[in-house]
C-alpha cells in the first residue's frame, strides 16, 4: 500500500506532534526529518508519511521551494491527498510563510480551495468567530505576543491570512460547524462558488474537529494545526483507504544518560525549566557570552557532569532579557549563536554517552535533530497531548528523544517525560 495522506510540517516539534496524533488511532505513521534523500520507491513507505521541515521563520522564497521539495517526493510515493502542518498559534508574519506555502502547494496539486484549523482544544487552543484563543485569551493578548521570532499581534486569522495570499479568504463558523458535516460542506460549496479559495474553519471542542475532518478529508490539501488530522486515519479505516492498522514494535533498549536542551522561551517553557532545575544539574547559555567567546566554556561544564546525572542546558529567557538581546545582536543572529551552540552541546553529549534527549523549541529542535544526524524517528507514547517519545539513530547509537513545542506540556512536562520513558522502555 501506498501513502494514503502525505503531510509537510514547517518545524520539527511540530512534525513529531502531527505524527504523535496520527499514531494514536494505531496505524504506521514514518516520520522524516527534511526532504528523504532516498528515491520513494527505494523507501519502506507508510501509510501516513509526515516530512519534517525547518522552514517556519525561513524566508518566503526559500520556504516555499522546500515545501515543494517535499511534495514531490511524497506524490511520487503515491500520495493524492496532502496536509499542511504549522503550529496551533498560527506562528507567522504578515509575509508569510503558512499562507504563502499553502497557496504554492495547492497550485501544484490542482486545489481550488482549503482550509485553516490550528485549533487544539485537548491543548487550549480555539477558533470561534475566526478568532483564535490560546486558553482564555485572544491570540494577541497571550503570551505569543511577546514571541521573539513570530510576535503575534492579532488573533484574527483572516487578517492574517489575507495580506499572505492572492486568493479570497472567507470564514465557516461555529454555527455552521455545529450544525453537522453537511451544513459545513454546503458551506464549504458556497464559499467556493463565491471565488473563496482559502476557509478558516472555526473549532472549539474535540467534537468539532471530527466534523470538519468528515466534511473536508476528500480535500487535494488540508491545512491546520495537528490536532484536525488526528481523525483522519479513522475516516480512511473506515473507508478502506487503509486495510489495517500496524502494530508498535516493541521499544529498543537505549543507555541511561539523559538531557534537556531548552532554546524557547515561551511562558510555558519558562515555568518547565524552573520546574526542572532543582531536580537536575543546569547550565544557561548566555547569548551575549557566545558571541564574545564561543560555547568553550558550557562544553567545559558539560564535560565535567557524570553521565547518570539529569542535565540541563537552556537559554530560556524572559521576554525583557531576550528583547535586549536581540536588540545588541540582532533577531537572526542572537538565534544561531543558541542554536549552533545547542547543536555542538547535543554532540558532545551523545560522545559522553548520553542517549536520552529532551529538547524545548521548534528551531532548538531542528538543530539539535541535525546535529545529531537524525534522519527519521519511530513514533511511541505521548507524554503530554502532541508529544511523543520516539526512537531514532544518530550514528551506530540508539537514541530516545522527544521534540517539544514551547507552550506544550504541563510544568512538570521534563520530569514527565523521563518518568513516562521508564515506563515504555
């Protein structure tokens, strides 16, 4: 069997937390960091194949092409059906990239229309009215609006949209949405002879989103948050789109040395990494300090910590201390200092004998990932609602890791995620 829905996801968290979804209902689920350098018929291809990009803050130019990279290679593993992930704070600007990949994406396949649903109600995030909510707050009065890469200043999704795009946007509502599959395809068929080619789709509870993957799974191209793919695999069960359902191989064995790397700073990550330290030896990195001398000195220390301890090392900051960074050294280049440092950090670990990874951060993820050489990851249990621990290869070495979203996870969510390991290993 072919892949069935083929999906792109705009950063690494985000790509294990669409994965983690889809497992859930059973079926194989492969997940691939970056475009596969494998020709698809050489691949030992699943039905839901999930391609890992990095692409979110990318410019617009450059994020297209690769999401287009990603395309062709899943439509030549078979696929007719596409889903196009981005987080469920709708993490972008007013040049792109969510809008402007979707529309490239759909001019290739053919689609005439799509839809936006980064709702996630299992995580507090909502649409009602076309407005979205993290918890009780609008978009713009969460904690995202203080976001040092994509600082989200509306919680409107069609203006949002609107500036990113060439073609209409219009809005299906909670009334509509509540009212049943076929209210939301009527809709969906009469925004569509309006010349409506880009639909936000309201979504405030679970059940809500089991409508619109009904209404909408025929689609070319799906686009949203995970959480709206999640009852897809369902559908195609159901359907004989999928004949049956894989079975979880049982967990490898992997060394004992364990880490956190922490490169966001959202509140959420903040509180987790306040949470984490009493319990763990810890190391800030200092992007200022970088700068001026490198990462020598948390190499230093991390080579001077026992392999059984648990560590940390973060550059979690709170907004203020992050903006008078970024104002010395510039957004971009404050980024890759942590994140190049992040990366040397993950190698040194994994040399020490450390084979067990937690990382915080959409772009800390990426780079850690491609640090350690990791190509593909085997999907396991959630630790929290859209992460999962998975099981990947960096080298000879079999390693655990999980990538999280900055805002996923309860507080406790480091000391979660290594006591839910002990429990599947």
């Amino acid at each position: 069997m072919g892949v069935v829905l083929g999906c792109i996801a705009d950063d690494f968290t985000g790509a294990t937390d669409l994965a983690g979804l889809l497992a859930r209902s059973g079926v194989k689920v492969s997940l691939r960091m970056g475009v596969p350098e494998e020709a698809p018929e050489e691949a030992d291809v699943a039905a839901f194949e999930v391609i890992a990009l990095k692409c979110r803050t990318a410019p617009v130019a450059e994020a297209v092409a690769e999401t287009r990279a990603a395309l062709d290679w899943l439509r030549r593993a078979g696929a007719e059906r596409f889903f196009w992930k981005y987080c469920s704070t709708f993490d972008s600007t007013a040049e792109g990239n969510i809008g402007p990949v979707a529309e490239a994406l759909m001019a290739e396949i053919g689609a005439d229309q799509t839809i936006y649903c980064p709702a996630f109600p299992e995580n507090g995030r909502a649409i009602f009215m076309g407005n979205l909510f993290v918890g009780e707050l609008p978009l713009a009065e969460s904690p995202m609006k203080d976001h040092p890469l994509t600082p989200m200043r509306d919680s409107n999704l069609m203006r949002l949209i609107e500036p990113q795009v060439k073609g209409k946007v219009g809005l299906a509502n909670r009334l509509t949405v509540a009212r049943g599959t076929e209210a939301l395809k009527a809709r969906m068929e009469e925004l569509k002879a309006e010349g409506v080619a880009h639909v936000v789709v309201d979504a405030v509870a679970d059940e809500d989103l089991g409508i619109i993957a009904e209404a909408c799974h025929e689609m070319k191209l799906m686009t949203g948050g995970s959480a709206v793919a999640m009852p897809l695999p369902g559908i195609y069960l159901r359907e004989g789109a999928i004949t049956e359902a894989a079975k979880r191989e049982a967990a490898p064995q992997v060394g004992k040395g364990s880490i956190v790397f922490s490169g966001s700073c959202s509140a959420m990550t903040r509180a987790q990494v306040a949470d984490y330290l009493p319990k763990a030896v810890g190391y800030k990195l200092d992007p200022l300090d970088l700068a001026a001398n490198g990462p020598q000195a948390a190499r230093d220390w991390l080579a001077a910590q026992d392999l059984e301890t648990p560590k940390i090392i973060y550059a979690t900051a709170e907004p203020e201390d992050v903006a008078k960074v970024q104002a010395e050294l510039g957004v971009a280049e404050a980024g890759e200092l942590v994140e190049s440092a992040l990366a040397q950090l993950a190698q040194d670990a994994l040399a020490q004998g450390v084979r067990r990874f937690v990382v915080a951060g959409g772009e800390t993820s990426g780079a850690v990932t491609k640090a350690l050489g990791v190509t593909a990851m085997e999907i396991d249990a959630e630790i929290a609602p859209g992460v999962p621990w998975t099981w990947c290869r960096s080298g000879d070495a079999q390693i655990a890791m999980t990538l999280k979203s900055g805002n996923f996870g309860a507080v406790s969510f480091f000391t979660d995620a290594f006591e839910k390991l002990e429990q599947i290993s």
